[in-house]
C-alpha cells in the first residue's frame, strides 16, 4: 500500500512512519521541518522513505502533489502549549489553511486520517458539563475564545467539521482521530513526560510540580500508531470522529512524577504548586467506539512507556 504522511517528520508522524515501513508498505514524508533538519531518527529511515520538503500552507505545493496515495494522515499542526501561548494567530492559521488546501485537492475514493485533540472538548469538561471518561458523542465548548490557550482547540474542531463534511461532498473515506496524552521518544521538551524526565535528569531539587492533583491516562506513541493503523483499515470507521488513547492506567501528575524519578534514581523534595492557568483538571477517553471499530487494545503499561521515553531521553536528546 502507498501511504502519504503530512507532517510525517514529526513526532507521531515518524514513529506511523516506521511501523508502515515494518509492515512493508510505501511511504512518503511531506514536512516544513519546522522542528529542525537535524534529525538522526529521520536519518535512519532516508534511505526507505521518499521524503519531501514543503510548505503546505501554500496551495501550489499540493498543485504540485500526484494522486497515487492509498492513504492519507494529516499530522501537519502546530502544537504545543508553548508555541499556543506565544503565537496563537500562528496556530489558527497554519493548522487551517495546511488542511484547507488538502481538502481541496483530496480525490474521490481516496481514504485520509485527521489528527485531532481531545482539547476540542476540554472547555466542557472544565465547565462540568462533559463526564470523564469522555465519549465522542459529548458537546464541545470553548469557554474563551480570546484566550490564547484554545486556539489550538479551536482549530482542530474547525478542522473536524471541514474533514467530514468534504469527505461526504466529494466522495472520500475520512476517520478523525482525537488523541488523548500520546507520548514517548522524540516528542520534544515541551509535553510533560519529557519536560519531567530531563528535569530529573538535570538533578533539580527541590523539584517544582504544577497540578499534582490533575490526571491523565497517558498513551504510549506505539498504542496510538497501532490505533491508527486499525482505524484506516476498518471500513466502519469512515465519517467517525473516534478517540484514540489509554483508558486502562489513569494517573495523576504526583504520581506521574514520582515514577519518572523513580525510573531517573532521583529523589529530589517535591514543591507542589498550582496548574497552568487554564489546564483541564481531569482527562481519559471512552474508548468503547475503539474498541468496537478495531478490537483496540493498549499494550505498554504506563511504568515501561516511561522507561522508554526516560532512556531515549537520557541517550539521544540534543536539544
């Protein structure tokens, strides 16, 4: 199978893109390499993929495309709390014009996976009025439209309605998938379980933690790609939007923290201090449409997920 990856330099996009090629399919990357050219796991795979630069908020690169894809993911975004808060016009516009371009030239018959966020419906769950653990059916509510934090929200639930209404105007098969906490090796210093692991890395004591009272059910980025891969393969999934996550090991940040010093032999004095203004207290995913769709199941537990991510981490990270 010919599998295209849009923003597949990326940390989820390269990890889909190794587990395609372990499964003998063909793939190409197209990125902005936004994150950097530097890239020693990408390096590793230049040889097996066909790699493309581009700019996708710009229509003439995807005039440029062919359509010889069995399969589309659209994992080009930018992300992230920090590059939210510091540049929130950034996020409106490129995570909308990159897919608004794709949906343009997308052909009939064709299949394309939409990443999405489970922040699209944070602003309830912070309201009281969407329960936890959370189904896909739930309302989505942005509780502040000019804070900065939700623009990223915003702009994956405009990306939701757009997929799916295009893919039935045009005659394609779509799935969104709304990830819930994915993590693992290469994800960058920004997301909390790296952000903890090279701090203890570091030595800081007394270790600062905000919102040790909140949770989260953390999903290893191999559980997430094999959620993916099922979903593009399972011709029920079409015009769903399906939450993609692990339900089974709920965990609050004191805990999180604990385990990644654990796993870091450190023991550092813990300095409980308030959340960022503006974090969901609570977060874990209803996985029962998963399941249903592909018979889902995670398979890294919470405790070897961190092991992992500590040492990749602690052996490979330059930034």
């Amino acid at each position: 199978m010919k599998v295209l990856l849009l923003g597949g330099a990326g940390f989820i996009g390269l990890h889909l893109a190794a587990r395609l090629l372990a499964d003998g399919h063909e793939v190409t990357v197209i990125d902005d390499f936004s994150r950097g050219r530097r890239d020693p796991e990408l390096a590793r795979l230049a040889d097996r993929i066909e790699i493309r630069s581009a700019d996708l908020t710009d229509p003439a690169s995807y005039a440029a495309l062919e359509h010889r894809w069995d399969h589309v993911y659209m994992l080009a975004a930018v992300v992230g709390v920090r590059n939210v808060v510091s540049d929130p016009a950034r996020v409106i516009r490129v995570n909308t014009l990159a897919l608004m371009h794709l949906l343009d030239w997308i052909a009939p018959g064709g299949r394309l996976f939409f990443a999405s966020t489970s922040e699209a419906y944070a602003g309830g769950v912070s309201a009281g009025v969407v329960p936890v653990p959370t189904p896909e059916s739930v309302p989505l509510m942005i509780e502040d439209v000019g804070s900065p934090r939700y623009t990223y929200a915003i702009s994956k639930m405009l990306g939701e309605a757009a997929v799916l209404h295009t893919a039935e105007a045009k005659g394609f098969a779509a799935v969104v998938g709304r990830f819930h906490n994915v993590y693992g090796p290469r994800m960058g210093a920004d997301h909390v379980i790296p952000e903890l692991s090279l701090r203890a890395m570091r030595g800081e004591d007394p270790f600062d933690l905000y919102g040790s009272d909140q949770s989260r059910a953390f999903c290893y980025v191999d559980d997430a790609t094999d959620a993916m891969m099922a979903l593009m393969d399972a011709p029920e999934a079409a015009g769903r939007i399906v939450h993609i996550g692990d339900d089974t090991e709920e965990t609050n940040i004191g805990d999180l923290a604990k385990l990644v010093l654990r796993v870091a032999g450190v023991n550092p004095v813990i300095r409980e201090l308030p959340a960022p203004a503006g974090s969901v207290a609570r977060r874990c995913p209803d996985l029962t449409l998963l399941r249903r769709l592909t018979g889902y199941e995670p398979r890294v537990p919470l405790e070897e997920g961190v092991r992992r991510t500590y040492a990749w981490y602690r052996e490979s990270w330059t930034g």
